[in-house]
C-alpha cells in the first residue's frame, strides 16, 4: 500500500509540473508578445517621426511663395 501511495503522489506530481509549465509558458507568451507589440509600435512611431521631421526640413527650406501656395488650399 505505502508503494501504491509514493507511486501516486509521484504521479500527482508530474502531472502537476505539467500544468505548471504549460500555464507558465502561455504567461511567458503573452508577455514576450506584448513586448513584441510595444517595440513594433515605437519603431513605427520613430518612423513617423522622422519622416515628419524630414517634411518640417523640406518646408522651411522652399521658397516662401511656394509655401503660401501650398498652404492655400489647406486652410
């Protein structure tokens, strides 16, 4: 009975790590994804933001007439 007993709590036990690991993964995945997800999102903004940059840059160095003509139809 007492080997009966050690062999189920054995079992118990694995069986348990299993279940641990499995949920433990998915917590894993889920925050690895998110990190993923916020790093795509602020490589995506600094892109944004260069390219505003580079359109700010364009703009102040034309001709001021060519500006105004631009702009026209803007405001």
């Amino acid at each position: 009975m007492a080997e009966f007993l050690i062999w189920l709590v054995a079992a118990l036990g694995a069986l348990g790590g299993v279940v641990l690991g499995r949920f433990w993964g998915r917590v894993e995945g889920k925050r690895q994804g998110k990190r993923e997800a916020e790093h795509d999102e602020m490589e995506e903004t600094l892109g944004k933001l260069e390219v505003g940059r580079k359109a700010v840059r364009d703009g102040r160095d034309s001709d001021p007439a060519e500006r105004l003509r631009r702009n026209d139809g803007a405001w």
